[in-house]
C-alpha cells in the first residue's frame, strides 16, 4: 500500500521588474538526482523544522536573496514515486524576494530570471509548470493577490 509523504517544499521566488513578476528558475547540477533540468526552489524539510521555515532558510541558502514577503500558496504540489511508493505532497510557497545578485549553491549551475512563457519552455516538471501558472494567476490578478496578503501572508 503507497504512503503519503510530506517532507519537502517548493518555493517559486519572484521579483518584480518594470511592474511584472519574473520567476527565478534554477538549473541542478550534475552531482544531484535528474541532473541539467530547470526547476524552481525545492528543499527537504529538516527535522524540527515547518515548512515555511525551510523555505526562508533555502532561499538563503541556494540564492542568496532575502525574502520580502512569504505567502503560502493555495494549492500543493504532488506526485508519485515507483522506486518508493508512495504519494509526495508538497506545500508551495510563493516568496518575493529582494533585489540583488543571485549568488548560487553548488547544487545547481545556473539561475535565470523568466517571465511566465520564458518559464514554462525551461520547466522540465509538469506539476511546476502548472503550479507557475497558478503562481501568475494570483500575482496578476487583484483578487486572488487579496487573497494571499490577507490570509496566505506568512510572518517573517
């Protein structure tokens, strides 16, 4: 019988350039599992940690930008792995993020700045194609952006 499993996040990070988001996507490295795609932010949960703060601390951490404003989406990302068996559910954060170099870890080779279309050539998951456009829908739109400030808005 598959198991259900929690124990990562995703993290779409965005800025704003000339009044729209961009999204940082990040291409993982050779040394890592499905090495040379493009991805969004994704990070384990440690032990005694929440998800959001796993999300603050890897955005540190693979980035180096700091986070101005966290909200936790209304929709998760899941999926299904044969070798384990089991169902992954992951909470999805959308974090805004502060102006300022991207400074990379070495779990990944390059970063790059897309707007949506540039974003969903790259994605290599499916889930996070579809979970960007969701992202976009609640940035863009007034009242799904009053949503997440007025009841998904994490406290930092």
């Amino acid at each position: 019988m598959s198991g259900i499993v929690s124990n990562f996040v995703e993290v779409f990070l965005f800025r704003y350039f000339e009044g729209k988001p961009k999204y940082l996507l990040l291409k993982r490295s050779e040394k890592v599992s499905t090495p040379n795609i493009w991805q969004v932010l994704t990070a384990t949960i440690n032990t005694g940690e929440t998800a959001f703060q796993t999300a603050i601390r890897e955005i540190g951490e693979e980035t180096g930008l700091k986070v101005i404003n966290l909200y936790s989406a209304p929709f998760v990302s899941s999926f299904y792995r044969q070798d384990t068996d089991s169902v992954h559910i992951a909470p999805i954060f959308i974090a805004e993020v502060s102006d300022g170099s991207v400074v990379i870890s070495d779990e990944h080779t390059e970063c790059k700045w897309c707007n949506l279309d540039e974003a969903i050539n790259l994605l290599y998951w499916f889930n996070q194609i579809e979970n960007l456009k969701l992202t976009d829908i609640h940035l863009k739109e007034e009242k799904y952006f009053k949503t997440l400030t007025e009841t998904k808005k994490i406290k930092l």
